[in-house]
C-alpha cells in the first residue's frame, strides 16, 4: 500500500471512529433505538457520503440529492422518541368530573362529550382525558385492592415503527393491530394498558 493510499486508509477510518463515537453516545441518550448498531451505521453513513461525493462534485446539480440522501437515512437513524400526549381517567361520568380537574389545573376542555372529555394543560404539558367506562370500581389506594385505573397515551409519528420497540421491551399487543394510523393499544410487561396514538387519534 502506498503512503498515500495508506494515509487515506487512516483518514477514513478515524473518520468512521469519530462517527461511532457520536452514533453511540446518541444511542446512550435515548436518541437513537437500541436495536441500532452504531458502528454498522457509522460505516453506512460513510460509505454514502464518499459514494456520492464524486459525482456530487462533477455535477453541482447533485449536491442537493445527496444532502437529501443523508438527511434521510439521519432522520430514520434519529426517529423522534415518544411524547407523553394523554393521561387518561376513566371514570363513570366524566361530565361530572371534569369541573374538578378544570379547577385543579386551572385548564379548559378541548373535547367535550357524554362519553369523553378532554382538558388541556397548555404548553408542552400533557392533556387530561375522562373516559366513560361502565366498569369502574373505586380504586383502594392504601391497599391496592382494586388498583388504581389509569393508562397513559404516547405520541408517536408512525405506529409500526413504535410498536417494535415496545415488543422488543416486552409489551404485548392488545388491540388496534390493524391501525395505521390513530391509535393501538398495548400492555407493558406487567398488565398495565396503555396507547400507542398518532396526531390523528388526539382528537
């Protein structure tokens, strides 16, 4: 190999390190799914933008698809993580509850109905939702007996790609399978229900 071809070697390497080290320390933070191997990406990311530079630099008209290239791979790479949109309370009249949590928080209704109703909290807190459910029993907090009934709803952009990492963390499928887009609902590994929803099943 010669000094040159060997220094450019060295170049690429260091530059696939450098960019492992900051897929991993992404990956550490939350901002990139677990099933993810950095280095496999860092050498993927490499690869396309030494791939496309050459004809990038003979055709200016090129440079665009190749940043668009690689804002595509980086925007699936670093999918936005769930938001917490929703708490919801189920509760046999939520009419008749919500002037007591609109009091509490001092928030107004968004979504008033028989069946259900929503309050928003305003900024990037999440909302409170009353859910009618013919089933209710009072919770007994001290004892646990009944348990306390809440779910949380999480904002995702896209159900099929959320929904792996929760069965890959050992949630179970309850309902909604057949959903692309508005909601699915999911148990976490102990039974407790909770949503998957997407902007379209916040209304």
């Amino acid at each position: 190999m010669s000094p040159r071809e060997l220094l450019r070697t060295q170049l690429a390497e260091a530059g696939i390190d450098f960019l492992t080290g900051s897929l991993r320390a992404a990956q550490e933070a939350g901002d990139i799914a677990a099933d993810r191997d950095p280095a496999r990406e860092a050498h993927l990311l490499w690869s396309m933008a030494n791939l496309l530079r050459a004809p990038a630099a003979v055709d200016e008209r090129l440079a665009g698809e190749v940043q668009a290239t690689v804002d595509y791979h980086l925007d699936r790479l670093f999918r936005p993580r769930p938001k917490l949109a929703v708490v919801v309370v189920d509760c046999p009249d939520p009419q008749a509850l919500a002037p007591f949590y609109e009091g509490l928080v001092g928030a107004r209704r968004t979504t008033d109905g028989p069946d259900h109703v929503q309050i928003a909290l305003g900024g990037d807190q999440p909302g409170i939702a009353l859910h009618r459910t013919d089933h209710f029993v009072r919770p007994d907090w001290k004892r646990g007996e009944p348990a306390q009934q809440l779910h949380l709803d999480l904002l995702v952009t896209d159900l099929d790609e959320a929904e792996q990492e929760v069965l890959a963390l050992g949630g179970q499928l309850l309902d909604g399978s057949d959903k692309p887009i508005g909601y699915r609902v999911y148990a976490d590994p102990i039974g407790h229900p909770f949503c998957l929803v997407t902007p379209e099943g916040l209304g």
